[in-house]
C-alpha cells in the first residue's frame, strides 16, 4: 500500500493561513471510541453483532451503545438482520456513506502525519529542559 | 519519507483480543485542536507566540488558551522568553518530553491508517443501501 500520497487530496486551510486548523477531522469519527470502532466495521463489511464488537473495541455495553447512538444518527454505520434464521442477530454495518466519511477522514489523518512526522523525528537544536 | 511502517512499535491490544481498543490514542493530544496545536508547534521548534499559533490553527483566543493550559500542565509544552530583548514575547514550545508522547501517539495513527484504509479502499460485495 503506498501511503506517501494521502488517500484523496485533503481541503486544508492553507489559502486562509491556517494548515494547522484540520478541518477535515470530523468530530462523529475523531473521538477515540468511535475510530475504532468504525474501523472495526470498515474491516468487517458485512456487519458485526454487539457482543464481538464490544470486545474487539474494549468497551463496556454503555460505552459501545452511546457511541453506535452517534454513529446511527449520522448515518455512518446501519443496523441490518443477521443470516441465521433460527437465532436472528441484528449486526451493525458501516454504510456507505460512513466508508465514505471513514475514507475523508483518514486522508486527513494522513496529512497530520505527513505534517508532523518528519520534524517530530528530528531532534530541535537546542531541547527544552522538561 | 517511508509512511509503510509504523514510527515505532504500537502497544496493541491484540493479546487481549481487543485490536481497535487505540488506548495509545492519548486524550490529551487527540483532541482535535491540541492535535493541530502540537503538530504546529513539532514543526516550530524554537517554539511560537500566541498570536501566530492562533492564527495557523485557526482558534479564538479562549479557546487556544483553553488547550495551551491543558498541554502546559501535562507537560508537553513549556513557555519560554523570545529573543527579542527590546520586546519580550512568551513563546510556546514542544518539550522534550511532548515531542516522544507525540512521537507515540503518532504511532498509533499510523496503525489506524494500516488498519483501517486497505478495507476503506475496497467496495464490499453487498454494499449497504444507505
């Protein structure tokens, strides 16, 4: 996978001066919980039921539902029937929209590293005290 | 800059089988705006006064100061005298030891990116209606 180039070219906030002000890292995706657990679901496209989730993300049952509430509402992530017949499961499925949103918002993830890595690897000439 | 392998090693959650747990995701610094704040001042290493920072991340004054505070007492930024001696400006500046938890956190970023875009990338068989 060649991650030199972002995954799709990001709008930042260069003509107004601001490269810094990452826009682009939507507030329903960046907090913790929820990153992962849209991950969880992008790597997982045909759904995942509550209980597998919980686990694979670490969080409890209160954690896990507020946060799926989150994603429901802002359509990234949808609830669909499970294949067993006998024991129906409701799983959870990111969207399209959500792969979509996922996708813009790592391009920005991207373009954080890109910005910070190299300088953040090299050490300033004289160093702080701390 | 090779963006295939991970800054360092991540932490993960894989023994416990909880793979997109992130708790390498530090709150303090994946917060959107001190994320913004801190990749600035990573790449400005003799540091940055107020004013300036505000301006390349496009904050009010409150609200920079809000997580200026935060990031002062973790440590990760100090406050140090410009060189101007006429004119004496505080600037901020990346410690030494923000710029290694910056360092760890961008790590885990990156396993994110490794994670989650190859399956992003792919159009699932069945894709959702939504």
């Amino acid at each position: 996978m060649d991650m030199k180039t972002p995954v799709q070219k990001v709008n930042r906030k260069t003509q107004s001066g601001s490269p810094f002000a990452y826009d682009g890292l939507s507030r329903v995706i960046h907090e913790r919980a929820r990153l992962g657990v849209l991950t969880c679901l992008v790597t997982h496209s045909r759904g995942m039921p509550f209980p597998e989730m919980k686990k694979l993300c670490a969080l409890t049952d209160g954690n896990l539902n507020r946060h799926l509430q989150v994603l429901v509402e802002a359509q990234l992530v949808c609830l669909v029937k499970g294949p067993e017949r006998e024991r129906p499961q409701t799983f959870y499925r990111i969207s399209a929209l959500g792969r979509k949103r996922y996708l813009e918002y790592l391009a920005v993830l991207e373009q954080v590293i890109l910005d910070g890595a190299p300088a953040a690897r090299t050490v300033p000439e004289k160093s702080p005290e701390l």
